[in-house]
C-alpha cells in the first residue's frame, strides 16, 4: 500500500530483543484536511536507517505493508494487534504532492453528461 502524507514525528531506534530492532515515526495524513489523521509506522532491522535522511515536516510517499496478530494475554484472553510495517520512504517535491480530493469533489467531476454512451 501507500500513502502520503507530512511526517509528523520521528522517534529513535529501539533495540526490542537482540535480533530484533525498529524505528518509528507518525504521518499526518488529511484525507479531509479538517480532521487530519496521525498515522505511526514502523521501519525494522536494517530499514531502520532508512528515516536517517528524513526530517519532521518533509512531505512523503510511504509504501508499506499491514501486518496483524494474535497475542493470549495472562488472563487467558486473545487480543489483536495491527502494524503498519514500512518498506520504502521517499520525499516528494512540491509537483508530486497529491491533495486528497473529498467524496463531494469527485461527485461534482463528473455529469450524466460525461459518459460516452
């Protein structure tokens, strides 16, 4: 999947076992620019370094995966977590900033009118 948006946060590595480590950071992402969303992914293991470039307020493009599992608790309940695992990340220029257009404004695009039959 991606996604663009303005990175919002960055946050340091965080070494999680001795095998494993990740790097987070939060997307402002405003589909509708009245209620932007703030979005966190995860980089992991060597992708960690892939945020060194990158600097709160950059204008991005983030492709990335949705990963989920299932985790017993103590208490012998199951509860699910969601991740959204980053793969790549790029900067975009002013030219390739995308605004998201609301369901209103593509409604008024197009007319009865536009169909070619």
């Amino acid at each position: 999947m991606i996604l663009q948006g303005k990175i919002y946060n960055i946050f340091d590595t965080q070494q999680i076992k001795d095998t494993f480590k990740k790097r987070e950071f939060v997307l402002e992402y405003s589909d509708n620019s009245q209620y932007p969303q703030l979005i966190k992914f995860e980089f992991t293991q060597d992708k960690c370094d892939e945020l060194n470039g990158f600097n709160v307020g950059d204008e991005v493009e983030v492709n990335f995966n949705i990963r989920g599992r299932e985790w017993t608790n103590p208490k012998g309940e199951k509860v699910y977590f969601n991740t959204l695992q980053a793969w790549k990340m790029d900067k975009l220029s002013e030219s390739e900033i995308k605004t998201p257009v609301s369901k209103n404004q593509k409604d008024e695009e197009f007319s009865p009118d536009d169909l070619p039959f």
